[in-house]
C-alpha cells in the first residue's frame, strides 16, 4: 500500500520562488486583495441560499438580490447596534472613573509600611533614575479651513467605509458570476487539470462554508448566553459584550480571551467588591468548557481540515501580512490553501504541512520509530493496532512492510550496523510480546521455518501467534534443509510453511523447498511470500514445480493453511528423487 505521503510533491526551487512573489504581492496589494477575499469567503456563506432560491424558481438576479439584502442587512444591522453600544459605553465611562482610579491608586501606591509597599518604592526610584528625558510634545495646529476640519474628520472612516463598499460590490458580483468565475479560474490553471481543479474548488467551497457555518452557530451559543448573563449580573452594554464574543472567536484560540478580558475588566472598574468580577469570570469559563469540550467536537470533527499547529501559524503569518482583518480570515484561507495542496501536486506540500492527514503510513511510523531507537512508541502503536484490529491484521498492515522497509534499507547499505540490529531485535521483541491462541485452530502441526534471514525469521514469528503454542514450532534462519527435516520429523510436523519477506527471498524459499521436498515426501509444504497480494503470477507456477502445495501472501491466511494443505493434493519436484538424502 502506497504510503500517505508519497503522492505529495516536494517544494521544488521554482514553487519556493512563486511563493515568496506570492507572497509579497498578498503584502503589497493589501487593500486591493483584502476586498476580494472578504467577498469571496461571502460569496461562499450565500451562494447555497442562491442555489436553493434559483430551485424555487426566483431567477439568478433575483435571488442573489434578496440574499445580499437579507446577508447585508444583518451585518450591517450587528455593526450599528455594536457602535452604539459602544458609543453609550463610552459615555458611561466618567462615571466608573473614581472606582476605576481609586482601585488603580490601590495598586501602585500600596501601603509603605508593608513589603510590597517599600518594593514599590524601590522600583520607582530606579526607573525616575533610569527614565531619559522626554522632549516636548509637538502642539497640534488647528486646521485652518473648514474643509480642512471636515476632512480631518471624514479621513478615519474614508477608508473602512471605501472597503466595506468594495466588498459589498464583489460579493454580489461573485453570486451573479458563479459558474463563469469557476470556468475562468480553471481556464487559468489549464484545462489539462480541469478534474483536479474541480475538485480542488468544491472541497475548499465545502470546507470553508462548513467551518464558517458551524463557527457561526457556535459563536452565537456563546455570545447570547454570555450577554443575558452579563446582563443579569449588571454589567453594563452585556449586548455589546455578547455581539463582541460571537465576533471574536472567529479568530483561533486568542479571540475568545480578548472577549472575555473586556467585561471582566469593566466589571473590576465599576463595583466596589469582588462579586461581579467572580460571577463574569465564572459565567466565561462555563461556557467555554461546555463549547470546548461538548459542542465544538460533537459539530466540527475535522470540517476545517487542518491541525492545531497550522492554525497558530496560519494566524500568525495572515496577522502579520495583514492586520486584524487576516487575523479573521487566517483559518479560511488557509483551508483553500490545504485543499489546493491535496489536489495539485506542485503544491502537495502545502498539504502535508497544514493538513490533518497522516503524512506516514502505520507501517512507515513504526519503522521510524524504531530507526529513532524508540521502543516504547514501537511496542504502544503494535499494542494499541493489535487491540483494536486483531493480530493478523497488524502483522500485515504494520509489521511486515515495516520489515520490507527494513530490508531494502539493509540491501541498500542504508542502516548502519548497529541500528540495524536495534530494529531487527527490537522487532522480535513485540512480535514475541504478541498474544496468541489458546486453543488449536485445526488439526494437524505445523513448523515455520525462517527461509534465508532475520525478517523471515521475525515473519514466522509473527505467523506463529496465530496459532496455539502446542500447534506450532519455528525453526530459526539460516537452517540447513536436512536440520530442517530432522526437526520437523522430531517434533511431529505433517505441514512446513516457509517464511519469506520480500525483496528477493523467492529464490531461497524455493530453494529450500525443493531440499525439503526430498527429505519429507509426506509433508505438506507452503510457502509464504509476505507480499500482502495474493497475484504472485509465474512465482506460484515455478514453486509449484519445485514441490510447493500452498503459496501464501498474507499472514491472516494462515490459520486456514492446515485446513487446505489437509485437502490439497501433494506437488512433487519436478526432478528424479535420489537415492540417498541431499544436504546443502
């Protein structure tokens, strides 16, 4: 089975390149591309009202009309009552100013008397000491026109509402456009990919409105509760808390906690006790546990795609380019960037950076884990896989190709001596750990013998917990083909399997086959070629004529191995038989 990884490009010179001028255009064309990326992350929350108003018949325009209105109105409705509750906050504030004043007095002028009071004192004289002179403030000219005074003050919202504009513009351009903007994008990429590019486009239209739609509904389970308990506890303006709170968790992991410090530092500034702050902090850690732990996993599973490190990293890169505004939008475009990654191949690295698919196979995990001479994560992955999915089915999945993987490193020269005893005696180790049946599976006894090295020895190892102990014996690797025979007849085997873990272990398994088939003509012999397939095309013909009667290529075969050798009719080599015993 192919690795998960292996389909997954490496970043080539060229791409690092394209991402560094990718990049600063996104730096440089800030307050053009900002517009657009609000409006397409709109675009994809609305289009499936489109879609299911165009089904009832009310046209392109029409629905895209109603939709915007409705979508529009909504946030625009959130922004007013915000501002003004934000405007009446402000207005409250000189109300709050002595408790706020006498409680800060309080903690910079502690009672000198005290330790910390004469701490305080020192820290002050040293930084009176330290403090470089301040030069005088620049006094502020007064404008001198009223034009000029209308334009200082219509500068601070020319700009927000210039973008807000914009952004209402292209999202209902987009709604209108949704079928020519996709065919002009994957036109753009070439036509070559227009399979790749579909896809690509709806998964990341899938993902993206999924986690938008959900972190909606999970905001507002927050943020209405959290504003009529802050209204009850008596803070003022809670609606504004609770719109805040519903606004900031769509930033990851940091917004929540800004929209808690906000009400639980009023609630310090306007009462004279500690009740209201407890009651505000109480009331937050309540509700976050609750989304945190019980709706958020129930609603989200893994809807956006991607890992908690390339969260943090995708908002702190999106901040960075960006400001608050991609602080916002950092998880959603990073998901359309993942989803690129899955489905086009130059960029496959984005996906194995950002994704949440496993990069290694179970396999390639436990090889690793043993070459990073990790024994305890080895022996956990095989304890865990073998208690949920069976010890057959980790013998195949996991520990035979680890060990194919093993011996094509050893082949190649790339394990060094002693690492390489460390993974193979390692690896027998949990193998030998693996429980095995109580009771015989079939009659009849069976020997396992190791074909040529140490994986086909920890191979028949692994065949062997499939059966009862009394049942079976393995004989360990390298044997002579008349040792083999001898303890076969000693412990009473009617049936041999020979173990053999690919690359290249065919030609000793045959090999020995044919030995054994001159010594033990009333044996029953298999061979099993740990190929996890079970096509073995010329290879079971050519065995077959060597005086092989089975040819396995899963270990989860085996226990029905002595049920069919006890039916199967007997090969004989295809070669006179001597007179007297061979030995290699």
């Amino acid at each position: 089975m192919a690795a998960p990884g292996t389909s997954m490009a490496r970043p080539r010179r060229s791409s690092l390149i394209g991402l560094v001028i990718a990049t600063a255009v996104l730096y440089l064309a800030a307050d053009v591309l900002i517009p657009l990326a609000l409006a397409i992350l709109l675009a994809f929350l609305l289009a499936p009202a489109v879609r299911r108003l165009e089904r009832w018949k009310l046209g392109r325009v029409g629905a895209t009309i109603l939709v915007s209105f409705l979508g529009f109105g909504i946030i625009l409705g959130v922004g007013a009552i915000a501002a003004t509750q934000a405007v009446s906050l402000a207005a409250k504030l000189p109300e709050y100013r002595q408790h706020i004043v006498s409680k800060i007095h309080a903690l910079r002028h502690p009672d000198r008397r005290s330790t910390i009071g004469k701490a305080a004192e020192a820290i002050k004289d040293i930084e009176k000491q330290a403090a470089p002179e301040r030069p005088p403030m620049p006094v502020k000219e007064t404008p001198a026109t009223a034009f000029e005074a209308l334009g200082e003050y219509l500068a601070p919202v020319a700009k927000p509402a210039a973008m807000t504009l914009a952004v209402i513009v292209f999202t209902v351009l987009f709604l209108l456009n949704l079928e020519a903007m996709r065919e002009r994008l994957i036109g753009l990429l070439g036509t070559a990919r227009i399979s790749a590019t579909t896809r690509a486009m709806g998964e990341a239209s899938y993902r993206v409105s999924r986690y938008l739609g959900t972190q909606l509904i999970v905001n507002a389970m927050f943020g209405v509760p959290f504003g009529i308990a802050l209204y009850f506890i008596g803070i003022p303006n809670a609606l504004l808390f609770g719109l805040l709170g519903m606004v900031l968790r769509f930033v990851p992991y940091v917004g929540v906690w800004i929209a808690a410090a906000m009400p639980i530092a009023l609630s310090f500034a306007i009462s004279d006790g500690w009740t209201p702050v407890f009651w505000t902090a109480g009331v937050f850690v309540v509700l976050e546990l609750a989304l945190a732990y019980v709706v958020e996993p129930w609603l989200y599973g893994k809807s956006a795609g991607l890992s908690p490190i390339a969260i943090i990293a995708a908002v702190l890169f999106w901040t960075w380019l960006w400001g608050p505004i991609g602080l916002l939008l950092a998880t959603p475009l990073t998901v359309c960037v993942a989803v690129i990654g899955r489905h086009i191949p130059e960029f496959g690295y984005f996906n194995m950076l950002l994704g949440t698919d496993p990069v290694l196979s179970p396999s390639e995990r436990f090889y690793q884990r043993l070459l990073a001479l990790d024994h305890e994560d080895a022996a956990r992955m095989i304890e865990h896989h073998a208690g949920v999915q069976g010890t057959a089915r980790t013998c195949d999945e996991i520990i035979i190709p680890a060990l194919r993987l093993a011996e094509l490193d050893r082949r190649k020269g790339a394990l060094e001596p002693v690492r390489e005893r460390y993974v193979y005696e390692h690896m027998r180790r949990i193998v030998e750990g693996l429980a095995a049946p109580a009771a015989a599976n079939a009659s009849g006894s069976l020997c396992i013998v190791a074909a040529h090295g140490d994986a086909d020895q920890i191979a028949a190892l692994a065949a062997a917990k499939l059966f009862a102990p009394s049942q079976v014996s393995v004989i360990g690797a390298p044997a002579l083909a008349a040792e083999v025979a001898r303890s076969a007849t000693e412990r009473r085997c009617t049936n041999v399997l020979i173990s053999a873990v690919p690359p290249k272990t065919a030609h000793y398994a045959g090999y020995l086959a044919r030995r054994l088939r001159r010594e033990l003509r009333e044996v029953n012999i298999a061979v099993g070629l740990w190929t996890g397939e079970d096509n073995f095309g010329s290879t079971r013909d050519r065995l077959a004529r060597l005086g092989v009667d089975q040819v396995l290529g899963r270990i989860a075969e085996t226990p029905n191995l002595l049920r069919k050798l006890a039916h199967a009719p007997k090969a004989a080599a295809n070669e006179p038989q001597p007179k007297h015993s061979a030995r290699r």
